[in-house]
C-alpha cells in the first residue's frame, strides 16, 4: 500500500503493543471520514460513523487523522521543555545496548535447524543482481502478458446459473496485477479455474525494493503452488538468521529512565524462534519482479494477464456473474471478479458507493516505479483529493524509499533495523547481493514535494535527507546528531534512485454502521476485494504483501468449494468474514504504532515509564511474532 512500500519486519508491531499499554484509551484515536458520495454508474449512501461527524466537523480528512501529540503527551511534552537538568542526560550509556546478538538470541540462531543465508560471495552478488536486472528488463517489456483478446472467453458473459465442473469451471477476471491480484491468479490456476488478469499498466516498473515474505505467506504460497514457494526460496535471501530490532538514532535518556548513546539498541529480536515453533519456513527477501517472473512463469497461463486495461465499473449481473467495464468502455464478463486494484482501487469505489474522485493511477502499485519526477509532484498533490473521497487516511509521514548496492558495515550480525527519533525514523533491511533496503520515514504535512533540482543543487533529495540524518556535530534541525548508519546507506545512493511518497491506510476494521457491510465487508454478490484495496496498512509490521498473499489463497479457497454458480456470492461472504478481523487486528497495530512514534522520544526520558515502554516491548515480541506468524489463515 502506501509505498507499499516495503514490506517491513514485524518489530513495530511490540512497539505498538507496548505504547498501547502506556496510553490511556483517550491519548490515541482512529478515524476515517465516510461520506455520502454517488459514482457514475451506481449511487449509494453511506453511513457516516458518530466519531467521524465529530472529525469532519473539525476539519479535512487527512487533517483530522494526522498523527500528532495529543491527550497527556501535549502536557508532559510542555513540562519537558520548560524543566531542564543538564546533569540528568550525563553518564555512560550501558556497554550491554552496544552488542548486536545477546546471547539468548544467539542460542535460538544456533539450533541445528535454524536457517542459515548463502554467504555473499562475488559469484552470489552477481548472481542477485543479474537475475533481478533480468527480471526487471522482461516486465518492462511486458514479458508474458499481453494486451486484452478480442476472443476470449470473457468477452461474453458465462451461462448463469450453471452447476461447476472441471470442465466448466468458475471463471474469474482480477483487476490489477500487483502482489495480491497475481498470488490470487496463481490460486485460482492451481484449482483449476479459468482466470484473467487486467492491469492497467503497460509495463511493470513496482514501486520500491525488494519484499520480504515473512513465515506466513510463505506457508500460504507453499499451499497455493509448491513450484512458486520452492522458487521463491531458491531466489531469495534468507533474512532470518541474525538479529532485528530498534535503535535509538541519537543519544538519548537521563539517569532515572536510562541513558543511550547514538545507535544504542532498545529492542532485539530473532523471527525465526516462532517461525520454527508454528513449523513455518524463515522470512527471504525477493526481489519485486523477480516475483512477477516466478508466479508468471510457474503460476498463471501465459496470455493470461492482459496490460493497459483498467477495470473502472462493474455490475453484478441479475442471473448471475458480473459485468466489469474498462476504461476504454470495453466490456468483460466472468463469473467473478476480484478487485486486487490497490490503495486506490476501483472495484472499491463502486461497491462502498464512493466518489468519483476515489479512484486514481495506482502508482504504488505494478507501475509505481515507473514514474518521473514530475509526474511524482503532480501525483503528490492529486492523492491528497482522492484520499479524501475514497476516505483513506494520510499517516502523518513522507518516506524517501531506495536501494543502496552496498555491503552494510553490520550485514554479519544484522538483517533489519530501526533508528528512531523525535519526528522521523530510519528503516534498512537486507535485500540480498549486497543490497541494503532503506527507508526515511519524515513527519509532515500531506502532499509536499521537493525543491527542483539547480545548478547550485542538483541533488536536493540527497541534501535533505543529508540534513535530517546528520551525524556532524551540529546536528539535525533538533539539534540531535545521528548514529552513522543512516548516512552510510544515504551516501550510497543515487538521487536518481529515490523515491519519495505519501503514506496513506484506512480505518481499522469497519467504517460504517451498515449491518450489510459488516455481514460482508469486502463482497458483493460475485465481487469481493483483496489486498490493499481492502486493508491498506502501514508498513510497521512488514505484513501489506503477506496479508495480500493470506487474503489471495483463502479467497480462493472459498471459491474452490462452489459447485453451482448460485453459491459464489455465500462463498465470497464467507472469505470476506473470515479474514476481516485477523486483517483488522494487524493492520490497527500497524497504525497505531506509527501514530506513536510521534511521541516515542518524550517516553525514553519519561522516569519508569521508558524502562516500562522497553520491557513490555521485548518481552510482547515472541506472542506478537506467534500471532503473526500462523500456519492457518
């Protein structure tokens, strides 16, 4: 979702379990704004939640939803800056913060069955790189798809109603082809049904780096194809075998709530241990279109995803099956349709009855990487108005996203980190071939954009975030001087290689009080949703691409238990019920863990309360990685 942007380890969900224990109910609230708006084709009401009245009666949007010091941090932040005891802040940070494995997580990486990562050899690093160089030249040019058939068999609607069999299966067209519309095709392929993929773009370019499948999609795609998963695993980089968890960015603390220097760590973790306990393989790291080349090659039908087609409206047909429409006005039947069409996505904004605006390019999508600078700008400015009819909520943060070919000082011992601040945070993960996966995520307001590049800077990107990381002795605009690591990334990356965008997610679970909605949130007769289109969350838990997958291999497995084309509708229901509140749980957490952040500098010096925050932390890790990490979905 959001860049989809990664998809990062799950350390921040113990973040958001941690500050929910700290903070009163009334410190934190979610909303979103749900309007009555009517699309072109269909018109239907909404109904608009009490809370969000109260949020549009304050302001916009993405104004009210803004995450920022409210409740008691407004006032404890105040008597923080007006008492000042230099004293306080002297000492020596604890040694025992500086080692990257403790020994306890060195004992669990030791076990004669953990995993252990091919070393990153010259042979290896040439190897990983060259395959998602290849990988990436074939989806621009549009290797294994094709534009739309005239012939095909969704040119026509299907016979309706009519009893499914093998030789007459359950036919689905998919509109987008991202993660959760080609892990979907793949599972509809593998129960043999026939499928079509319609993505709107004409050649893939994904926004952002490589994604790390985590236990649990694995499991899913290991379920869905076995040639997928065992590729997958061939190709990836194991990310499990060394250490993960928060640092603070800068020197930090006093004596009553600790003291630590720059680079110190606050958290460590393994994700293996739970991994190993639910019987799940270990997170790798796969490059995006080497992603794509693997499912098409091995999953989907070739022809069987069709470019430059953008499904924009669908009708549920009166005996059955629906009619999608695409933005050419040409017409596609099946007997369902899946709306994988992201954050943005079309399918969405008929069935909740949202306005015309709340559908857009989907450029964090398949084709989000193959924007320019200034298509980027104007992208920027429009989403803010399409967030606000398709009530999508702007996260209070920019992030700067790239992939930096260097081999990290610390690659031995650590796959994944997060250098925390007062208004912004710093995220790498290993990406396999030397690669280092970076995020900036910064604190402002929606829909900014950077300075031009000038003669006297060419490189404004670069210049900020030179700026916002600085580890001079002067410091960031804070005055706080910044552990090394993040200008070791920054420095090794191009300004032509970054990628700056917006975060926006949705509301927790439901945003209406429709009874209907809540019986079947993300269906509709033969249509139903998946993915960011239904759940887009913060990056904060790794878990967008994963639940995406989770949500592709139960749908169909619903579908697969129709025999007769009257029963989709109830099977659609019922995927839609079973996922929504596991979905809702992780992508709430993701939430409030990134609104909390905002104030996570205030409790590292807050006397009891950060050793508080750090303890429950470390010790919620292991049940947090074990609700993650399921072997049923």
């Amino acid at each position: 979702a959001n860049p989809r942007c990664h998809t990062m380890a799950p350390v921040r969900a113990a973040t958001a379990l941690a500050l929910v224990a700290v903070l009163p109910p009334s410190a934190v609230a979610f909303q979103s704004t749900p309007l009555r708006h009517s699309s072109a084709l269909h018109t239907r009401s909404r109904t608009v939640s009490p809370l969000s009245m109260v949020i549009d009666e304050r302001k916009s949007t993405t104004e009210a939803n803004k995450a920022k010091s409210i409740g008691p941090a407004v006032l404890i932040r105040k008597v923080k800056e007006s008492v000042d005891i230099p004293w306080l802040a002297e000492g020596d940070a604890a040694a025992s913060n500086k080692v990257n494995v403790p020994d306890h997580i060195k004992a669990i990486l030791s076990q004669p069955n953990a995993p252990k990562r091919e070393k990153e050899t010259p042979e290896r690093v040439a190897r990983v790189r060259g395959r998602a160089d290849e990988a990436a030249e074939d989806a621009k040019k549009a290797q294994g798809m094709t534009d739309a058939d005239k012939d095909a068999w969704f040119r026509s609607a299907p016979p309706s109603p009519r009893a499914i069999t093998k030789d007459d299966p359950l036919r689905v067209i998919v509109a987008g082809g991202g993660l959760a519309g080609l892990v979907t095709a793949a599972a509809c392929t593998a129960k043999g049904m026939k499928v079509a993929v319609f993505e709107q773009a004409s050649a893939y370019a994904p926004y952002g780096g490589p994604i790390q499948i985590q236990s649990n999609a694995l499991r899913a795609l290991q379920r869905i194809n076995p040639i997928i998963y065992e590729e997958l695993i061939k190709a990836g980089t194991c990310t499990a075998d060394r250490v993960s968890g928060l640092k603070i960015g800068y020197r930090r603390g006093n004596k009553l709530a600790g003291i630590y220097d720059k680079g110190d760590w606050l958290v460590r973790f393994d994700t293996v241990g739970p991994a190993l306990e639910a019987g799940l393989p270990a997170t790798v790291v796969v490059d995006r279109p080497v992603i794509q080349q693997i499912m098409l090659k091995h999953g989907i039908a070739d022809g069987a995803v069709k470019i430059q087609s953008r499904i924009i409206d669908y009708e549920n047909l009166p005996g059955g099956g629906v009619k999608a429409t695409m933005a050419d006005g040409t017409e596609v039947f099946g007997d369902v349709l899946v709306g994988a069409d992201g954050v943005w996505s079309s399918v969405r904004k008929v069935m909740h009855g949202l306005g015309d605006g709340a559908n857009g390019f989907a450029a964090s999508g398949a084709a989000g990487g193959a924007i320019d600078e200034a298509e980027a700008r104007k992208l920027a400015r429009d989403t803010v108005k399409i967030a606000e009819s398709a009530s999508r909520r702007f996260s209070g943060f920019t992030c700067y996203a790239a992939l930096a070919n260097i081999e990290a000082s610390n690659i031995e011992e650590v796959s994944y980190q997060i250098l925390l601040g007062s208004d912004k945070y710093f995220v790498s993960t290993d990406g396999g071939g030397n690669r280092q996966q970076w995020f900036a995520l910064i604190r402002e307001d929606v829909g900014g954009v950077d300075a031009e590049p000038t003669d006297e800077d060419p490189n404004p990107k670069l210049t900020r975030l030179r700026k916002e990381f600085s580890n001079l002795a002067e410091g960031d605009q804070n005055g706080d001087v910044w552990d090394d690591f993040a200008l070791e990334l920054i420095n090794a990356t191009p300004e032509c290689d970054i990628k700056r965008r917006d975060l926006y997610d949705g509301a927790p679970l439901l945003d209406t009080l429709d009874l209907k909605r809540w019986w079947s949130p993300w269906s509709e007769g033969a249509v139903a949703i998946c993915g960011d289109a239904a759940h887009p969350m913060m990056p904060n838990l790794g878990q967008g691409g994963c639940q995406s997958t989770e949500d592709g291999y139960r749908l169909v497995e619903e579908l697969a238990t129709v025999t007769h084309t009257d029963k989709v509708a109830g099977a659609l229901g019922s995927y839609s019920r079973k996922r929504v509140l596991r979905t809702s749980i992780i992508q709430g957490f993701a939430q409030l863990g990134s609104d909390l952040l905002v104030d996570f500098d205030l409790m590292m010096t807050i006397p009891l309360l950060g050793p508080f925050f750090l303890t429950m932390t470390q010790l919620s890790m292991p049940w947090i990685l074990r609700y993650l990490y399921t072997p049923d979905f």
